[in-house]
C-alpha cells in the first residue's frame, strides 16, 4: 500500500473535516500540507494535525512530493485553482460546484484532461456504503427496470444570508447533489420541471432566492422522478432515496444519531442527525480513499468533471424552469464516453 | 345508542365490505337489505349476512324503516341514485367519486341538499386513526405553518384493463383521494401541474392512460406539495403522507400486514399490506359509524358533496396539465360555509 | 350465521369493554344482558348499550334464550359461577384466573366438562393477529426447532395497593399470560426458576409481594426460555414475544398508539400505547368471535379449563421457586387429550 | 497531536483487524511492527499493510521506540505476554480474558501495576457510540433508579469444536462481555443463576458444552438483570441491551448492513450484520484511539485489568451455578479504587 502525499486548500468547516480525515482517517493517505489564506486558520489547522502549513498555493503547487490536492475553497476559486494544480501536474479532489459558470467549468475540465491529471469532484454520496449497497443490488439487475425515483435532501437550518448569497442560488448549491444522484442510479435526464417556494424563511425570499423546491424530472427511459430540497426541516438534516422498480423497490436512509431507543411515558424517541457531518463521515473518508487508490492505481475517478458539468446544466434547466414556470428539455450526446449535456429548448 | 337501520347498493368488492362491517362490526348500525342487480350476488350475500336481499332498489327506497343507504355501486349510476334516494328522504354515504362529470356531481348535491338528507362522500381516509392522530396534533397547532406536504397512494398491481377503461381516467380513479387529503390537511389548492408515464403498464398506454404519476401543488398559503401515484408499485399497497412544518413534521404510514418480524440467515423481513382492505378496516368502520352518528344526532356530515366536487374539479385539473404540459391555475369561492373550485386558467 | 343471545356477568373496565364488543363488534353476538352486583353500575351500562340489565344472575340463568355467557366478575366469584352456569346449561367465557385455588379450578373445569357445556378461558393473546401470524408460520414449520423463547408483559403503571393486596400475587396475576402463551408456542414446560425484585414500588414491598420479575423455564424439548414482568414499566404497556428458532426467529411486538412520527429538533418519537385496551382491541373482539363460533358450529373451544389449570399450575410453582430460591421441577400426563401438570420437586 | 509507535502481536482475525485499524483509521496510531509466530501470516500482513514484521515477541520488546503493544494472540499466551511487556516497560492492550486461571489473571494485572504500565483489556463495547450515547444519558441522571436489565450477544453461527474446545468454555468465551457491560452501566452483581442448554449444536453437548444460556443476576442495588447469548443464532450477529428505569428506559441496537429497506412482494426486508466486524467497526477504532489517548497523556485507562477480573469472576461463578443448579452469591470490595470479587457461596 503506496501513501500519497496530499495537501488540502481552504480551511473552512468541509475542508478542515477533508484534513482531519486526510490525517489519520484515510490509510492511502499521508497528509503533507493545509493552505488557507486566513494565517491563523492554516497555523491552528496545522498545529492540531501535526502538518505543515501556508497561506500560499504556490507552497502546495511547487513542492514535488506532493502528488495531490483536495480544494474546498469558496466556489470562486474553484476553477482557476484546477487549472493551476494541473499544470503543476497534480492530482485533484475538488468541491461541488466547479465554478458559478458554464464556461469557467468546461474550461477547469479541459485543463485537467489536456494536463493528464485526474479530476475528481466532491458527490459524496456516490461512496456512501448505503448508497453503494443500494446500487450495487440495482446494477445486479435485482430492481429491474425503474418506475419512479424520489430523493430528498433537507437542511435542519438555513445557512447565514450572506452565504446564501454567495451560494450561486438554490438550485446550484442545494439541488445539485440530488442531480448527480439522479444520474448516477437511473440515468440521464431529458426534462426537468421545478417549482420553488420562500414560505420558510421570508429573509431568502427578500434577495429573490428560495428555501424550498420540488423539481420533477423525466429521465430518458421515461420513467419520472421527483427531489425535494429544503433549508428550513427543522427536524434535522435529511437525506433520502426511494427507487421504485419493476422487481424491487429501494428505500435508502439513515438519520439517527446514534442507535438508542430512549422511551419516556408513552412516547419512544430517537435522536436525528443535525447535519452532512454527523450523516456523512463514512461517505467523505471513502471518497478521499478512492480518489488516493484512482491516484495510486491510475485508473480514472469515480466522479468526473464531466459528471460535475452535467449536475451544473441541470440546475441551470431548473433556475429557467422555476423562473419560466415552464418544463426545461434537454438533449445529451457523448464525447469520449463521458456525456454533455445542452438545452434544448421549454414546453 | 339509537341504531339506524340501513341498506347497500352495489355488492362488488367495497359494497361487500361496507355490508359485512354494517352487519357486525359498526355498533349503530341494522343492516336491514343488501341491493344487487344480479340475483346470485345479491342473494348469496344477503344469506352470508343473514339479511333481506333484493335486486332493485326500489325495495329499499320504498321501505320506510330503512334511514340510509350506502351507494357502491359503479361510478356511472351514483348521481341518479343519489337523486332518487334523496327523494325518498334517505340519508346517504356515496362512494368516490360523485360521477365522472361536472354537472351530474353538482346536480347530486343540489338533489341532497334541497331534500335535506345527509350527503356523505366515501374518502375513508379522512377516518382512519393514523391521520386523525396527525390531524388533531396539527389542528391542536403542535406542527406550525405548513412549508411542504408530500403523499403516495400506491397499488400494488394493476386492476384489468377493462376496469381502467370505465374508471374515469387515473386521475380521477386514484388521484382523488390524495386531492381529498391535501385540502383536508392543508387546504385549497391555487395550482396543479401534473406528469405522468407508462412505462410500468405498456397496455395501459396503449388506452391513453397512464400507470404513474407525479402531481405538484401550490397551496392557497404558499407551500408546496406533492403526490405520487401509481397503479405498480409492486412490492404493496402503500398510502403515506408527510407534512413538514415550522415546529414539527408528521409521517403517517402503516403498512405490516402484522406486527411479526421474521429474521432469517442475513435478513429482517415484515409483510406488507397487500390492498386496502388489508390496510384501511378501522377507517371503513369508523366511516360508517361516524356517518349514522351524523345521522342520528343530525348533525353536518364530516365529508360533504362538495369536499367531493372540490377534489373532482382537481382531477380534472390534473388531467388538463398533463395533456398541455402546463400548470392549471385555480380559484375557490365559498357559499354557504363550502369552498367551490373554478378553473382561472393555465400559465 | 347465526347469532348467539349472550350475557356478561361483571361490568368493570374487561367486563365492560366485552361487553361494548358484544353489543356491536362481534357479528355474531347478540347481546341479551348486562350483569352487576352494583344497581348504578348494571343500569348504566345497559343503558348505554340500549340492552337489558340486571344486578342478579339469576335473571341471566333462568333466561332460556341466552346461551352463553362471559364472565368477567372478581376472581373469587368465577368458580362458584361457573358451576352454576354450567348447571343452567349456558356455555361460558371466563376470565383468567379461573379461581385462586387448584381444587376450585379443578371442580370448575369438571363441572363444565359434565355439564357438557362450551368452558373457553380469557388468555386474549392467542387471538390476536400478530401471535396468530407467527404461530401459522411455526405450525407450517418455517421456523424449525425452537432455541431460545423470550417474553415480555409490561404494565405501564402498578395498579392500587388494594388491587394488588386481592390479586392472588404477582404471578397469578400478571405471569399467568406468559405461561399460557409459553405453552401455546412452545409447548410443555418441565422447570420454573423465579425472581423477583420491588424496587419500583416500595408498597409492594411492604405487603409483600413483588413489582417486577424473571422467570426462567425449562422446556420438555431442553429449550429455554425467559420471562419478563413489571408493573412499573413507566414508558407504556409492552407485550413482546421473540422465539429464537434453527429456520428462523420470530418477534412479534405493536406498542404504537398510531402509526404517526412526529420530528421535532433532533428526534424522532413515536406515541406508545398505555393499556391493554389500547393494545389488545383486535385480540378481544377475536377472542369473543371464536367462542361464538365454538358454541355456533358444536366444535372445541381454542383455550380450555385445562389450559387455564396448567398455567396456573406454572404460576404456583413459580411462587415456590421465588420463596424457596430453587428451581421446581413439573411433570405433566395427559387425560383426554388435555395436559394435566403436576409439581415434581424443587432442585 | 503525538503519533505513539505500537506493535501488534498474534494476527489471526482480530489481530489483523486491529493492525488493519492501526495502520490508517486510527490518528494517533504509528504501526511499527507486527509479530506473529506463523512467518507467512506476519509477512503477509506486513506486506499488506506496508509496515515491518517479525516471528519473534523479542523484535517488539527490545524495540525502544515502540511504546506500546496490542496482545491478541491465543488466550494461554495472555498473561506471560502481559508480564514481559510490563517488564520491558510498554503500555498493553489484552484482549479478553486475560487468562482462563484466576491466578495469571491476578499475576498479570501486578505485573502491570508494579511496572507502572497501562494495561487495557478489550471490551470494545465500551467505545461503541451507541452505548456511548446511552450511558452518557444515564449518567446524566435521564434514566434514574434501574428496575430491569436485559442484554443479549448471539453469534450467528457456531465457531469450529476445535475453536470451542480451546475456548475456556461458553461462559468465558461469551459471556464475559456482558458481564463487563452489566458492571459498566448498572453496577456490582450480588447474585448469579444460570441456564444452559446445547440443543443448538449437539456436537457441543458431546464436549461437555453449551451453546445457548440464560443469566440471571441481581444487582448491589436490588434490580435484576438478564443476560442470554447463544453461538447458533442463524439470521446473524446480535448485540442489544435494554435498561428500564424509574425515568427512562434505553434500548440500545443496531443490526443492520446498511440502512437500505429492500421491498419485493408483500415483504420490506433489511440485511442484518453477520458478525463483530460489521458491528463495531467504529468500536473498534475507538478503543484503540482511547488506549493511545491514555498513553499520550498518561491519564488511566478506560477499562482496567481490575475490571477483566471481575468479569472473569463473574463468568467463573456463571459456571458454577450452571454445574450445581444454584444461585452462586458475590462479595465485592475496593481496594485502590478497584472492585475485586469474592465467591461468597451458593444458595
């Protein structure tokens, strides 16, 4: 089992969660370096792992022992940041979305393929072993063709509206996991049709985004789906998948906190996960150790920047689909055995 | 305790099942003739029952001992018999829905309503203790503002093509009970979308029906909802609901056949319900005895004419959507103490 | 279907709810008269059920139209009227303990048995329908050869020191359902180790007897089993069975007073119910609709005088062993098909 | 955040998995060396995990940079092993028993003492977040006084008789886990009673074995306890306990292979774990962390060689009460803050 020397940039609360896994967490891993550009971030990350810190990229990018980087910066930075690591030559991990725009999006993509790095991009779920056990019996072929598909991703509590308003929208920030998902468990999407709401949290609907949607989607085996998204639960964070097939049906959750059963005078209660992290912590350690054995192995990655782009397109047809009231058609066609996706008109 | 002596009309699978719960089973009520045009079936249980037995109605509308009647027979013959029965000054409990068009449903309840019988429409759901429980904690004010409201009615196999044939479209045959719920929950709806597909049941398409569908809401309050339909679901029947609100969020559902799990080599396993007698005894009996309590007490019935037309002009708003792919705009206007629908438009 | 003219001779809370059963949830019931010692208490009732009512037994015995009747009076009473019952000719229902004393039980049941009269004994368990399914699954042998039986009775809350002071002891009162659904699933028992605690409730202590216990059994096949009993569970009634089997394992358990989750910040919770009448309201309508059947068709009834004799043995010998701090030893014979036990001595 | 070198000596199934852990999910951790007797597993291993190896204890005890140990070897080897560490002044991690005489128990847990060493026994249970979260509320008062405790451990398949044979028999090799479990979250055990039976597995009855048994215990505090445990559970690996008490009452559990619900016709089932490794896996890794955390910052260890001897107490007067029929009774008394058990007679 070959170590590979990684580094981590952006030391917010998903990237400190990547180090602290990259530390001790990840067998594959040899955590060599966490960069933040706030100093007293990078030193106190440092200090707590044990590792080598900077304020600086370049510090990252120009040491030759390093073969790897996971970004978790703002979304922003996203972009140019993969094309500078794959002209470095180093492998990438990189956050959900890859950039606010179509065009800075292709353009990160094309810089890793043409560099020969690989590119992977932060959908979790995809390594979830209750994702994985769930998919795997579908690719066995045990649930037979698809009727129905429903997923819900829920936040316990809206984020700050300053966040929101760097988010790139709802759509964009919330919805686009559910895209990947969708894609990745049925297949490609032809329609999607979105309806949001702002009932929840009157500030969202002040700066004209939303804090609820349902977004129904028409794959193109003609089956339907539907995803509904919230930032107000208020229960706890949910995430939940349900494929109804022609064999089986799929029900795929997991939301306690931990496995106790806590009775009181006629009432049984258990506690609800708060967020990604208490939900997640599997999920996040097999996403860095496939992206380190695609590393070690040089195979490809298990979610590409192409996948990133079609999730992204998706939640553009559903901005115009909410903003139109109107379904949003889409075509695809292959290149290099990846798809890409392109509007093909409303209805 | 006043009993009520009553009679039943239609003797297929559902009137069968009120007639055995009227016999035994609802403590207010005397079951006093069972009504069927074919002979064998109307003889053969009335001797199960140990009950009159007759193959016209006019037996039964012409016995003055009798108070109430229950309508199961097919959809096509509800309105007149309505209209007669209210005539003969009988009490009436009329299986969904009313008829498969507009002006033969307000022309029932006008007949109800101007002989001053009693009206009650079959949506049983409305008296089963699951949803009564979650009901009454929302109406005690324990869930807050309704952000998003979710529900499936699921068959697990399709009825015969010649029954889909006459049932009045999917919309009107399946969906309606899920409209019924949602103004019951919730309250009126301002607009439908729906979706629908054929991929389960390629026979059904073939009649330009559908097997499954999606039908999003837009409540009068603002938040959204959602219904999912299908005539496949395969594994069982299933009818659940969720309502997520600003200080609670309900789910109802009740599916195990019994309360047995059964563990063998690497599996859990409980049985599921199979239809909804297996699903739904405790809210066909309490139908029944709330209807003769409305009876013998006279007082307003809990499910009324026009909670029927209410939900129908949803189907029919649904239908519309999915034939344009567009959403359908509504308006409600309320006369005497009842909530009237009007189509405003599609946009 | 015929219906049988019934009686009910005691009208506290069982009494009475068999009573409401009867009147108009048992199809094949026709209730004929109430019974109380207490004016008030007889006249309320049949008032409320719009059915005759009387403060003597006579009126029931000497009625040649009833022919079967359900008694529900204080233990001490039951023997003495069974007999007399048996000696007017009416079939009886009994509750359980048939008396406090092994030659009463045993003149009882004879006297019943000579009378040629139905005598079925109110163990309500075997007819609800979750033991049912589990018991038709291990009768068709799908759970093979029995390992391990486990099985819990819970009372919410203790009842009254002065129930308790009359209620033959805590085996006699509360254990007595567990041996008889021991017997029922598993089959004879060869050994009782007992023991018993009162920390919950200091009274009990003080009057001697026991508020929660373990008893051990020793299966004629070499299989254990264990019970568990309190009267003070304080989260609600629980009545769960688990039999650990060489095919598979079976747990049978309903505790839900609806099936509603109701999510609040961080938990789940679900009500539980409070009381065997909130648990048992299928196992007692059952239990009526069987002994009708038994007097109906002239077939055996499913729980006899023997069965009630046997675990009430069972509970005896779980008092010597608890006094004693030993294991008592059973042997059991067989008399018509029925088993008759006997103690064998303690180990 | 200080990295302690540690060793791993036997690497058979749990050996293996510890060093597994060690090597990349453990941050504290710096794996060494491993040691095995057998020169292909210890190669193995060390190819695999990419870490040094040897056949010989003496590699590990002569290594000064290496602080601490994890003994995992065949139980005869425990306590020589637990010596000659304490003598080279290295922290041990036994796993359970210590030994299967009392007296190398007693000589081992000196040797540790005197040596000044940590000596952590392997009662992962202790770590596991679920009982983690369930004793923190209970020790929070949330629970109250204890009535009643219930634990179950259950194997799903029988080991070798080989393996049994070697075992230390069914109570040391089974039970003690509960016994420790019952000790951490109720207290001392005044009372013994067991039951063993072996219809399970007749190949066990043949070597004076059992393969199924039933604990009784009374605690110092006056409540009673339950422990059954079986080696042929069949639908897989169990471990649940139940805690009911004056406040509350915990049911803690957790079986399944993933949180997918599978639902085919008339059934939803779940996969249910197979055995210890899919059960603890985060138990597991959280003993080892807590063992390294006790050596970085020299503070006590979480379970002691104090607390092996009481559980091997306990197990020892299992066997005893099972031999003679009787209940075995406890004496318990401190020194240095440590309970030591005394066999105080059987009743």
């Amino acid at each position: 089992m070959r170590r590979i020397r990684v580094g981590v940039v952006g030391l917010g609360r998903l990237g400190r969660f990547h180090a602290q896994n990259l530390a001790g967490r990840v067998p594959k891993a040899d955590l060599a370096l966490v960069v933040d550009a706030i100093e007293d971030t990078a030193r106190s990350v440092g200090a707590e792992l044990g590792v080598e810190w900077s304020c600086s990229i370049e510090d990252l990018l120009g040491n030759d022992t390093i073969e790897a980087l996971v970004i978790a910066t703002p979304t922003p930075l996203h972009a140019e940041m993969i094309e500078r690591a794959a002209q470095s030559g180093k492998h990438i991990l990189c956050e959900k979305p890859l950039s606010f725009g179509l065009d800075p999006t292709v353009k990160a993509i094309e810089a890793a393929n043409s560099a020969g790095v690989k590119l992977q991009v932060g959908f979790h779920r995809r390594f979830d072993p209750d994702w994985r056990a769930a998919v795997d019996r579908m690719q066995r072929g045990e649930l037979g063709d698809v009727y129905l598909f429903r997923t819900s991703l829920r936040d316990m509590k809206p984020p700050s509206i300053q966040y929101i308003e760097s988010s790139g929208g709802f759509f964009v920030d919330v919805t686009i996991h559910d895209f990947d998902t969708a894609r990745w468990m049925i297949g490609e999407v032809d329609e999607v049709t979105s309806f949001g709401s702002s009932v929840a949290v009157p500030a969202i609907a002040e700066i004209g985004d939303i804090d609820t949607a349902l977004v129904v989607l028409r794959f193109a085996s003609g089956a339907l789906g539907v995803i509904d998204n919230t930032r107000a639960a208020g229960y706890g964070y949910e995430c939940s998948t349900e494929v109804l097939g022609s064999k089986a049906t799929a029900r795929i959750s997991h939301h306690r906190r931990s496995h106790v059963q806590w009775l009181t005078a006629g009432q049984a209660a258990e506690d609800w996960v708060a967020d990604f992290t208490e939900r997640y912590p599997d999920a996040y350690r097999l996403e860095l150790e496939d992206f380190l054995t695609s590393v070690a192995e040089d195979r490809p990655v298990a979610v590409t920047g192409e996948d990133a782009l079609a999730a992204f397109t998706l939640c553009k047809a559903a901005e115009e689909s909410f903003r139109l009231g109107k379904t949003v058609k889409l075509e695809h066609r292959r290149r290099n055995g990846e798809v890409l996706y392109d509007k093909a008109g409303t209805g």
